[in-house]
C-alpha cells in the first residue's frame, strides 16, 4: 500500500536495490575474499595472510612508487595545461569556438583499444610518427616503450593527451560562473591582466580547482588502461601500477584473495589521500 | 577505467555463467561425449572420431573447437563450478596441467581406473612424469609434444664459412654468430629484451630444459637462482655483449629482421616446421634444421618445450567412455599419425615414428628430412619439466630477470637470486637447495 509517508521509500527502492547487488554485495565478497585464499571448492580461511604477504611484497611497493611518481609529475602538468587551454578557449577573440572545444574534449571520448593502437603506432621505436618528427630535430630515435625511463614519459604523455581535455571543459565552466561585474571593477580600479588572473580568476575557481585536483589523484592512483595497453607494466615493472598488478593477481595468476586484498589496500590509500586534500586546502564550498 | 569494482563485478559473476552448461542426457540411444580442444588440432581429431563412432556405435563423439587461450577460462570456470558443463574429455596444456590438477581435487578423472598406467612406456621419454598429480594418479595421456630444435639460413652460415656440423655447444655457436654477424651483418637470435607486449622467454626456457632443468624442481621448491638458470642466462648475457643478440620488441620488428635475412637462427621447436614455409615461402630452400647445441661439450641437446594432453573430466558420467576414445585416438600409431597429417600435431606416442613422414626430404628445407631432426632428439631423450600451478608468476618474475639483463646489464647471478628470492616469496614455496 502506497501511502504518502512511505512514497519516498518507494521511489529510492530501484537506486537502493541497484546499489545493493552491484554495489554493496561485491564491496562486501570483496572483504571476504580478501581473507581466503584458492578458487572455487579449494577456497580456504587463511585470516590476515594475504595483507602480510602484501606489506612483505617488493611488487607491490614498486607498483606504489611507480603510481606515485606519475602522480606527482603528471597531475600538476596536465591541470596547468588544461588551465591554459580553458582560459584560451574562453577568450572572447577566438573564432569557430564550437570547433575547438570539441577538439579539445574529443581525446577523453576515446575508446581504449583505439587509443592503444593509435599510441603505438605514434611511440614505435623504429616506425613511430614521434620519433620521425623528431628526427627532423636530429634527436635520434627514442624507445619509447622499451627503455624504462622512456616508458614512464610514454604513459605520462599518454595519460596527459586523455585526460587534459576533460579537465578543460570544467575549467571552462568554472570560468564562465565568474561574474563579469568583477572584471569591470577592478579594471575600473586599473588592474592589468595578471593581477586579475591572480586576484580574481584563481580565488573564483578555487572549489573547481580542488575539484580537479581530487578526482585526477584518484584516477591516478587507480590507474590501469594506459599501462595495460601500452607497455603491459614492463620494462621491468617501471610502468607496473597498483591497478595493473591486482589485474595481474586476480585474472593472470587466479589469486582472487590476494588480488582483493590489493583493492583494499588501494582504497585505503586512496581515501587518505581524499581527506588529506580537502583538510590541506580546506575546501568546503 | 577498470577499477577494483569492475573486476570484482566479473569475478562474481563467474559462477553463474558457469551454470548454463550441458546436462547428462538419458540412458537411452548412444552415448555422447563432448571433446574440447582448438584448432587446427580440433580437424585431426574430429576425423579420427568419425572412426571411432564407426568402430563403437554406442558412442558418439563431438569434436569441438573452443580456442586457445579461451579454453583455459572456460576450464577453470567448470571445475570451480564443480564440473558442471564442463566437456568429457579435456585438451590441456603441460604449462595448466599442474594448476588444475593441484588447485581442483578431482576434477580430473584419475584414468588409472581405466589402466592407463600399462601405456607408461609408450610416449616420449620424459612426458609420463608429466601426467602424473602429487598423489601418483595419471591425469591424462600425451598426444602432443614439441621438441626442442633450432632452424638456421644455410646461405647465411656459408657466406660466412662456418659449417652447421662443428657448432655442437652455445659457446661454439656464440663464435660462429660472431663471424656470421661480421661477413652478413645477421644477428644470430632474436629476444624481446624489454618484453614489450609479453615475456618472451621460450629461448631462455629451451637453454634450461636442454639442463634437465626450470623454474621448479619435481619437488615443486624454486630452482630459479640455481646454477642452470644462471649459466642459461650468462650465455643470453655473452651473446647480447657480442652484439649477436637481436631485439625484437616493436610492431614488426621480428617480421622485418627475417625478411632482410638480419636473423640467422629461430630456436623454436617442432611445430614450426610447417610454420615457417607458411610465413616465409619466398625463402624456400634457404632454412634447415638441426638440434639446438648443447650446453656444455658432450652435453645433452634434446629438450622438450612443452606438450598438450587429453584428459577426462571427474565429473563426467562417461567417464569411461571418454577414456575408450583419448586412448583410442593416442596409442595407436595409425590414428595418431592420421591426426598429425590432418591438424599438424606432433605426436607424442614414440611408435608413431616410423612412419615413412618422418623421414621424408622437405623441398623446402632443401631436401632435408626436417621431422627426423626432431625425432632423432626425442630418440635421445629429454627430462621432464614441472610448470607448477604457478607458472604465469614464474614465468612474469623469469622476465623481468632477463630484462634486466639484457637491457640494463645485471649480473645473471644477482638477478636471479632475486628473482628466486621473490617467487619463493609470492608462492609460498621453498628455494631448492644449492
């Protein structure tokens, strides 16, 4: 019976009962399975096991570094950029505007196996459309995907050329909700162009700026498809990510506990990481 | 991107698909048995079943082509679901094996029911202890084997004057690589040194086996720092120091390199006999085959890289007859040739090699009997390997060693030590001793 006090209930029972099988339940299994070890009848208790086997893991700690590492060099670097191209993209001087938006978002529509093949098509050492452009510079050719130095540029080139165009567009959202009216008063009060991108633009976007900066660290930390795609985590596991080495656990070695143990101790550091931005710029709004 | 949620999504629901399979069907009318394999091996065996149904009426056979790799999914799926749909009778590799029979109890049948133990002599020396699980059952008979071998560019060789009959050790074919490299400009053999896209470590793997050795003793303990995989690594590391060393990482590399005649040896085993006419039919009358040279001086040259097996279901209730037809179709040698000659596979069964086939002149390798160096290696006999049920681990932690050497120039020793060290760690196994 439908009655006025229950109707709301009803009405989130599809989402509630949707979050509950798809969601919550494999949440749930996942926590279990984290705690057994084998498959299928061979499943057995084996407690804490699978999490001292993973702090005792050299693997597993190259993959954090490694995550780590194209954290910290490529989140910086991709939101400046898309920064740039938002303000570019918002300038009132620029013609066929439409066109250069989508230009600018298209690379984050790509699928990824067409994506994979285009980037190895563009990295190859001895064919590659790169290492010919640069040839013309008289760099010699560069492996991109083989040396290990090369293959951390390579993913960080690829992550950068997917991701930036999103994170333009929200840029570019953040831009257009400044209200013009700030503008004219402080070049009314003769601000020049630099002191109202300090003054205004930047303390305007704040909250978008946090925005970015949080989802980015934690589509980094779970990172998988360009590694996978591209260079398989080698040469050498320098491009092993933790994604990418609980894939390899899970579906390569069939070691389901052990592979569920890695998505809780991603998600652990996934959430400090969360919480310690929001505390560090103290974001709110 | 894929997220834990995503894989944890498909590994739930795993068993459910899994439930769909085939069901017994009624006593009445001949028995079915269902057979999974891949192709091409699946057109040979599907020809010697039509025998079969003739020979036994009360039994029909259905030959069907899964795939390869897909088989091994679908394998792993039925025995987690307690052998539901799963096939009667199970075409498996050497390298999955170990897995299933460790990791499911029971969900292979043990044919020693059937006496399968009185065909213990009749196939390859080395590939018996192979079907055998921990607890002494036999858990499939071998129907295919790929001996180890090496195919060389004859006019290569001879441009630079070195005769294929003195090189008999790697330190003999490392000098005569040196020479081959300086008159032709050839490299001697291709690795991917970066296993970009994949470990690339059957070379490695043969220099091992040709030692009686691998990633694992019979014990199952970690051999992977001990002294044959060190020497089998510090002669990979003395061929990339000389320059003979090819890297074929990349789109097309590998293609390029046989093309321009820039590789003057492929280490690969028997099935590439009728692979390589395939691939390069221009370059007929150009390649031979010989045994790949022996380690040491004296030393063995046989080796068997890897083998594929029928078993039968422990879940199946026909069991016995599924077992009527593996050993129907592999111990006898006018079956088992007949599905060599249809599907290319090379038989296990030691009898079957008197065929007139195995001796046969190959235009294409000029009149060379290209089978015979193949079989004349299993006359000699080969030791067997133990992949373990943790062969992909292995296999991944062996690769990143020979990464290591081969581009950053590591110690063999070293790495493999570490490499030992690290497998013992993510295995639960124990290192071998020595």
């Amino acid at each position: 019976m439908i009655t006025r006090r229950n109707v709301p209930y009803v009405l989130i029972l599809p989402a509630l009962a949707g979050f509950l099988v798809f969601k919550a339940y494999p949440i749930l299994a996942a926590a279990y399975i984290s705690l057994t070890t084998g498959a299928g009848a061979a499943r057995s208790f084996v407690g804490l096991d699978n999490y001292v086997r993973l702090v005792n893991d050299p693997l597993f700690w190259t993959s954090l570094w490694n995550t780590g590492l194209i954290l910290v060099v490529q989140v910086p670097i991709m939101l400046l950029l898309a920064l740039v191209l938002a303000l570019g993209l918002n300038s009132p001087f620029v013609r066929l505007r439409a066109t250069w938006r989508l230009g600018v978002f298209m690379p984050s529509l790509t699928g990824l196996v067409a994506y994979g093949v285009m980037f190895s098509v563009i990295l190859s050492k001895e064919s590659g459309l790169l290492n010919w452009m640069l040839g013309f510079l008289g760099v010699d050719p560069i492996d991109w995907l083989g040396s290990p130095f090369w293959a951390r540029i390579a993913i960080v080139i690829a992550l950068t050329w997917h991701y930036t165009g999103y994170n333009a567009v929200i840029y570019l959202a953040g831009l257009q909700s400044i209200p013009k009216e700030l503008y004219e008063a402080s070049m009314v009060d003769g601000a020049g162009s630099i002191r109202r991108f300090w003054s205004i633009t930047v303390p305007q976007l704040r909250p978008i700026l946090l925005l970015t900066i949080v989802l980015s660290t934690i589509g980094t930390l779970q990172l998988f498809d360009e590694p996978f795609v591209l260079t398989g985590g080698g040469p050498d596991n320098t491009t092993l990510t933790i994604s990418l080495y609980l894939y390899q656990n899970g579906f390569r070695y069939f070691d389901f506990g052990y592979a569920a143990a890695i998505a809780y101790a991603l998600t652990l550091i996934v959430a400090g990481f969360g919480l310690l931005q929001i505390k560090l710029t103290g974001g709110r709004k | 991107m894929i997220n834990r949620r995503g894989a944890l999504a498909l590994l739930l629901l795993l068993p459910i698909t899994a439930c769909g399979g085939a069901q017994p069907e009624a006593q009445a009318g001949p028995v079915k048995i269902t057979v999974w394999t891949w192709k091409p091996a699946s057109a040979g065996l599907a020809a010697v079943a039509r025998d079969f149904e003739k020979a036994n009426p009360s039994i029909k056979v259905d030959v069907q082509a899964v795939g390869n790799p897909a088989i091994w999914e679908k394998i792993t799926i039925g025995m987690a679901a307690g052998g539901k749909g799963l096939g009667d009778v199970l075409h498996i590799g050497v390298d999955y094996l170990p897995g299933y029979t460790e990791k499911f109890p029971g969900g292979l049948a043990d044919l020693r029911e059937f006496g399968a133990d009185k065909h213990k002599d009749a196939f390859a020396k080395g590939l018996w202890p192979t079907v055998l699980g921990k607890d002494g059952g036999v858990y499939a008979l071998p129907w295919e084997v790929n001996p180890a071998g090496v195919f060389y560019r004859q006019d290569l060789f001879e441009k630079a004057g070195v005769d294929p009959a003195t090189v008999t050790t790697w330190d003999e074919a490392i000098e005569a690589g040196k020479k081959i490299k300086e008159a032709t400009g050839a490299y001697l053999v291709g690795v991917n040194k970066p296993a970009a896209g994949g470990a690339d470590m059957d070379f490695y793997q043969m220099l091992l086996q040709q030692q009686g050795a691998f990633y694992f003793n019979q014990q199952g303990e970690v051999t992977l720092g001990g002294d044959a995989a060190v020497r089998a690594m510090t002669l990979l590391k003395r061929m990339n120091d000389a320059g003979i060393l090819a890297d074929i990482s990349g789109e097309g590399t590998f293609k390029q390199l046989v093309s321009n005649g820039k590789l003057a040896v492929l280490p690969w085993p028997a099935w590439a006999v009728s692979y390589i006419p395939e691939m390069r039919p221009e370059q007929k009358g150009l390649w031979r085959s010989m045994q790949p040279p022996a380690i040491s001086s004296g030393g063995k040259r046989a080796a068997i890289v890897n083998s594929t097996y029928l078993s039968v279901s422990g879940n199946s209730p026909h069991r016995k007859e599924a077992y009527a037809f593996v050993e129907y179709a592999l111990t006898r040698p006018e079956v088992i040739n007949k599905i060599f000659k249809e599907g290319g596979v090379f038989p296990a069964l030691s009898a079957a090699y008197t065929d007139p086939i195995f001796d046969r002149p190959d235009d294409y390798y000029g009149g060379q009997p290209a089978l015979k160096t193949f079989t004349d290696s299993l006359a000699e006999g080969a030791d067997a390997t133990y992949y373990s049920s943790d062969y992909a681990r292995a296999l991944k932690i062996a690769s990143d060693a020979q990464t290591q050497v081969l581009t950053k120039g590591a110690d063999p020793a070293a790495a493999l030590t570490q490499a030992a060290e690290l497998l013992a760690q993510q295995t639960n196994r124990k290192l071998a001793s020595g």
